[in-house]
C-alpha cells in the first residue's frame, strides 16, 4: 500500500516538474541543415543589403520611364521703371509653358538600360545567395565535422582511461613494470588535452555558423545532417551543361545588355532636343492680348557626347570580356571541385569498406590480447593509435567530400562573408 503511494507521488512530482520546465530546459537542442538554410536566407545580413539593392534599381527603372516635367514660367517687362514705364500702367505680361520633347529614342534607351540593370541585381542577389549557402554549407559540415571529432576525442579518452585502469591493475599485480603506467599516463593526458581541443573546435565553429544569420550567440547544440551518407560523383560533362544557368553568368550578360543599351542612350544624347513653348501675352496700356509660339534648340557645334560614347563603348567591350573570363573562372573552378570530390569520395569509400574494418578490428584483437597477456603494451597502444587516426582520416575524407558537394552545387566566384 505504502509502495503504490510512494509512486502516485513520484509521479505527481514528475508531471508537475515537466509543467515547470519545459523539455527545452534539459532537452538537446538541435539544428538541421534546412532549418540552417531557413534562418540564414530570412536573417543573413549579406543578403538584406543585396536585397536593398534590387530594390534601388526598380526606383531607377520607375524613374527612367517618366516624362520631364513640363515648365511653367511667368514674366513681367516695362514695370516700376521711369518716365512712361512707372508703376504698372505699361506692364507687358507673359505667362508660358514650355515641354522639352526628347529626340533619338532617349527615353526609351534610359529604360532598357535600367531594366538590364534591375535584372542583373536580381542575377546578383541570387548569386550571392549562392554565395551565402556554399558558406553555410562549409560552415554547417564543418560543425558537424567537429562534432564527430569531439565524439571520437570522448571514445578516445574513454579508452584511455579503460587502459590505464587495465594497465595499473597489471603493476599493482606485479605483472608488468611502472614504465607501461607512465606510458599510459601519458597517453590518457594526452586523449584528455585532444579533448579539449575538440571541445574548443566545436563550439568555435558553433559561433562561426551562428553568424551567418546575424547571432553572436549558437542556439543550438547539436546539428544534424547526412554526414556518413555519401552518392558518387556526377559526371562532369552534367556539371558543366548546369553551369549555363548560374546566376553570376546570368548577372554578367544582363550586365553587358544594359552596358550595350547606355551605348544607345549615348548616342542618342548627342541628338539635340527641342523644347516647344506655348504662352500668353498681355499689354497693360493698349489692353492688346494674343498668343506665344516658340521652338528652341541646341545647336551641337562643339559637344556632341563624343567622350560619353567612347566611355560607353569601352563599357559594352569591358562588360563582355567579362562576361567570357567569368565563364571560364567558373569552369575552372567546378573542374577542381568536381576533382577533389572524386578524389575524397573515392577516399571516403575505400577507409569505409576496408581500412576502417581492418582497424577496428586490429584494436579489438589487440586490446583482448592484452588482458589475456598475449600482446605487448605497445603493440596495443599502436593499434589503438592507429584506429583513430584511421578514423579522423574518414571524417576529414567525408568533409572534404561535402565542402567540395558546396563548391559545385552553390558555385560562385563571390568572396564568402556574412
């Protein structure tokens, strides 16, 4: 009876207890690669200000469609003068609107040029979310990466400790000399100095990821990801049929488009304009009224935008060359991805299927050797060795593997930053 209430209490603590904290209190809080790219693409500094952009040149292309202001002008002449000209009895009234009429295609040619503009900053924005991603996924694998290397710095020490237990057993036994627990003092100081170091990593690159959303602080304190899952490479010749549709090379050509269209817009400049004026006229002392015509233009003796053009010229020429060093900047640089992700991949897959095995297995014989006094010390100490560089050897494999992943499917030429 005194039992079954001693458990209807436990339980009752236990609910009221999980009512007062929530699981996040002691629960591990993780974060998912999808998770990381939402936050980073709503929350990345980087790509508010690029945002900001496309945003300036949709103002200029509203503005380079409007029509110029018609001008509204009055005039008085023959007033608080001498003799027949005092007060206002001879005032000769003028009251005019002008239009300057555009020649040339002028309007039309300024808006061409700020479409290709505001196109190019939408190619841009994209191109630096290309650019933002390959970080984030650098960054994300990175953390993931020190994550396992901390887990194995933990597996590390634990076995340490197992052996310098194991170890001391034997010389307080009289079985082996003081010098084996030296030694495996040594290597137990040793994994716990790794450990810290791993621990180090990790939160270093913890901090490092949080940034790219803008926080100085990791809410999260795992991440999860596919790590150990790895697909062979796809054929280069794929690779390079999807290069057409990066953004970079999209920017770079509307880029070019807009600089040939401000060619045209040059041009069309040194055709002079005519602005055509209609008005009324008064005369105060005759009561004569009637109506004002008139026509002016400029005459292009001397200016003709000759230096405008030229620089527009050299702008269109500049804007295709590079246009093609972009095109084969990114070639170049899927060909080195695309060969160091064969490379790791092929890495990755030969310590899975054997070197890993054999090593683990090595360990095992060796470590049950050892108590059974069939192996030497050292010859444990060098398979355990063995087995975890083995074993950094496969997550450095995997997250080469990975970051080459980013360099081909966010491939960019853009500095990386927030």
């Amino acid at each position: 009876m005194y039992e079954k209430a001693w458990k209807s209490l436990y339980a009752l603590i236990y609910t009221i207890f999980l009512l007062c904290f929530p699981c996040e209190v002691f629960c591990e809080t993780t974060l998912s690669f999808d998770e990381a790219v939402s936050k980073t693409l709503s929350l990345s500094p980087r790509l508010r200000i690029a945002g900001s952009e496309i945003n300036e040149k949709a103002g200029a292309q509203v503005q380079s469609s409007l029509l110029p202001n018609p001008v509204a002008a009055y005039s008085v002449e023959n007033v608080l003068g001498n003799k027949n000209w005092q007060g206002w009895e001879s005032a000769e009234s003028r009251y005019e609107v002008g239009q300057l009429i555009e020649l040339g295609g002028k309007r039309g040619f300024r808006y061409q040029t700020a479409k290709f503009q505001y196109y190019a900053s939408q190619a841009g924005f994209e191109a630096k979310q290309l650019s933002v991603l390959n970080r984030l996924l650098k960054l994300f694998t990175s953390v993931v990466a020190s994550q396992e290397n901390l887990q194995l710095a933990l597996d590390q020490t634990r076995i340490a400790e197992e052996v310098y237990k194991t170890v001391s057993a034997k010389v307080e036994a009289g079985k082996v000399s003081l010098i084996q627990q030296n030694k495996a003092e040594i290597a137990l100081s040793t994994a716990q100095i790794n450990l810290e170091k791993a621990r180090a990593d990790f939160f270093k690159n913890r901090e490092r990821l949080s940034t790219l959303w803008g926080s100085s602080y990791p809410d999260f304190e795992r991440a999860v990801f596919p790590f150990y899952e790895i697909d062979l490479p796809k054929p280069i010749e794929k690779c390079l049929s999807d290069l057409r549709e990066n953004p970079e090379l999209l920017r770079s050509q509307m880029e070019h488009l807009a600089a040939h269209q401000n060619l045209n817009l040059e041009k069309s400049l040194a055709i002079p304009d005519v602005t055509v004026t209609l008005g009324y006229k008064t005369l105060q002392d005759t009561g004569n009224k009637g109506m004002i015509l008139g026509a002016s233009i400029p005459i292009p003796l001397f200016n003709q935008n000759q230096g405008n053009i030229q620089k527009a010229r050299a702008q269109t020429v500049r804007t295709h060359d590079q246009y093609i060093e972009l095109e084969l900047a990114l070639e170049n640089k899927l060909s080195i991805a695309h060969r160091e992700l064969a490379r790791a991949y092929m890495e990755a897959e030969k310590i899975r299927s054997t070197v890993l095995k054999a090593a683990v297995q090595s360990f095992e014989l060796a470590q049950e050797g050892y108590k059974e006094g069939k192996f030497e010390y050292l010859d444990m100490l060098d398979s355990q060795k063995t087995l975890f560089e083995v074993r950094e050897r496969y997550i450095q494999a995997l997250l080469n593997y990975h970051q080459s992943i980013a360099d081909i499917e966010y491939l960019n030429t853009l500095e990386e930053g927030l």
